[in-house]
C-alpha cells in the first residue's frame, strides 16, 4: 500500500559500516511521485552503498527502507518488485541483440508473451535504439550500452527508479538522450533516484538534492534551498577601459552591492540580486564617465554549495 503522504520512497537513518570504515552514517531522505532526487557526491563519498542499502543489495547496519509502502530487506521480493536499478556498471549480454537482452531480462520478471513484446518496442523507442534492436549490443557505442541499460530498468514498468552515475563515459549524443529520458519518465509521474558527481546533471534535473559527502548528507533541499546557503550573492564583472576608481567608488554606492573588487580588465561585484540591480549598475557606471563594453553574470550554484559545505571541489 502507498503511502498517504505521496512518497514512493522513505529511507530512514541508514548506516554501513566495513570493518573500520564507516561507509553511510544516519542518511535520511524520501522521494515522492514525479520527483527526481539526486545524491551529489565525488567519488567514495557513500553514495552507491546508499543506493545498495536502498534496493536490498546489501544488508544495512541500521535504518529502514520503505519502497510503495512495502519495507525493503535483501530477502524482500514485493519491496523490490516496485524498484528500477541501472548499476553504475553496464549489465548487459554483448552477444545478444537489444531486443534479445530485454526479452532475456523480462522473462526474469515474469513477463512474457504479446505485453511483453509490446512493452520492448514501447522501450527501444525511448531509449533511441529502435534502428538498432536486431543489432549485437558488443558493436554498440558506450552510450548506447547505457541506453539499453536504462530500458532493461524500465521494463516492468517501475515506481521508483535508480540510476546511479548512469553517464560516465558517454558521448555527448547519448548523454542528452539519457537526460532527456530521465526528464520524461519524471514527468510522467516516476520517482527517480539519481547519483551523479556532474553538477550540471543535478541542475538541469533535479527537484530536490541530498549533497552526500564522507557517508553523511550535508544539506538538502531544492537549488534555490540549497544555495541560500552561500548568501545568494551574484557575481558581477564589468570590462572598461577607463575610470575604474570612479566607477568602483559609484558602484559600491548601491544598497544591492555587497564587495567591489578591481581585475585587470574592470570591476567584480558581489551583489545581491544581480538580475534586477544590473540596470541601475550600468547607469551608475556610465554616469561615472566609463565605457562599459562587457558584462557577465555567474550566479551561485550547487559547486558553490558543495564547496561551502565541504571545503572541496566535487570532483577531488
């Protein structure tokens, strides 16, 4: 039975331990329909024994897993029926064809017969493989293999899917098909878990993220719940050829800014809000006698967040 609150999955306190390393301490999060939730984290920072303890791979040292209201142990089999799993490592048979390892893997799930045969020519179309479904899977491209990966996954139609890193090594081509299939499947009401250490991959996708860090989540929340944290301080930098001091002392005037800062070539600012102080900024600035002939602004993101909570970048 699902829950009333609408989460698909609720993880509660989860710890693992290895001899003396403490590998997850205390990782709590839930994941509702429609949601995709990311775990951000460098490599080694627990973030594929979460998703183990998660989908009863591996046995946890504490805490509970509840997948569509069923708890989830590695002796479940209800808990797990409601579960997608795309590993980090490519599962597939090489000498099989695309269409021979998703019939291969449905039958592993009890299906068979016309459903299962419409369900495979649903899936090669998602993944992009449907020109491809009578050809080898050992003469596919890396991202290709991922592709397939993903459609074995989604074959007994999931609640809840897990995809963990599922980008590493693509192409750029297969990259954006993969991310715009997790996209889709969101929209259409599946609850996505997703470990990445690509910042830009939890940016464009993700409702919510869990920043994972030494087996412990840091912070979570959306990317604006996130990056408050960091002040929501905008970086401003301003070319011009002239006028620097008079243009810095005119810009510091501003209620909005919050540091100026001389570079070779202008002016950095920190400000709050840049998006609806940049007009008043350049009127001050031209006001000053300067030329502006160049503006860019960097908004705070997750890299900026992660660095805040951990003191290092996230791929260290």
């Amino acid at each position: 039975m699902t829950p009333d609150n609408g989460r698909v999955l609720e993880a509660s306190n989860l710890r693992k331990v290895f001899g003396d390393l403490v590998a997850v301490e205390d990782v709590s999060f839930h994941i509702g329909e429609g949601e995709t939730y990311g775990l951000l984290g460098p490599n080694g920072a627990g973030k594929t024994t979460t998703i183990s303890m998660v989908i009863g791979l591996l046995e946890r040292d504490g805490g509970e897993v509840v997948v569509a209201g069923n708890p989830v142990t590695t002796k479940s089999t209800t808990a797990k029926a409601a579960i997608g799993y795309v590993p980090q490592d490519i599962a597939i048979y090489p000498d099989l064809t695309a269409r021979e390892n998703l019939s291969f893997f449905g039958h592993l799930y009890g299906m068979g017969g016309s459903d299962l045969k419409r369900r495979i020519d649903e899936l090669l179309e998602v993944i992009g493989l449907a020109d491809r479904a009578d050809d080898r899977s050992e003469e596919f491209s890396g991202g290709m293999k991922r592709r397939l990966n993903i459609g074995i996954g989604l074959l007994h139609g999931p609640r809840l899917l897990m995809l963990d890193e599922p980008t590493v090594g693509v192409d750029p081509q297969s990259r954006n098909a993969i991310l715009e299939s997790v996209e889709r499947l969101s929209g259409e009401g599946m609850a996505v878990l997703y470990t990445t250490h690509y910042m830009e991959e939890a940016e464009r996708l993700c409702d919510r993220v869990g920043i994972i860090d030494e087996g412990q989540i840091k912070a979570e929340g959306t990317r604006a719940e996130l990056v408050s944290l960091v002040g929501q301080r905008d970086k401003v930098s301003l070319v011009t050829a002239d006028h620097a001091q008079e243009v810095a002392e005119a810009l510091a005037s501003h209620p909005d800014v919050v540091e100026v800062s001389g570079n070779e070539s202008g002016i950095d600012l920190l400000v709050s809000g840049a998006a609806a102080a940049l007009p008043a900024l350049l009127q001050l600035a031209a006001g000053a006698g300067a030329s502006v002939t160049s503006v860019e602004v960097v908004e705070p993101n997750l890299e900026a967040v992660f660095l805040h909570l951990t003191g290092k970048a996230l791929r260290d």
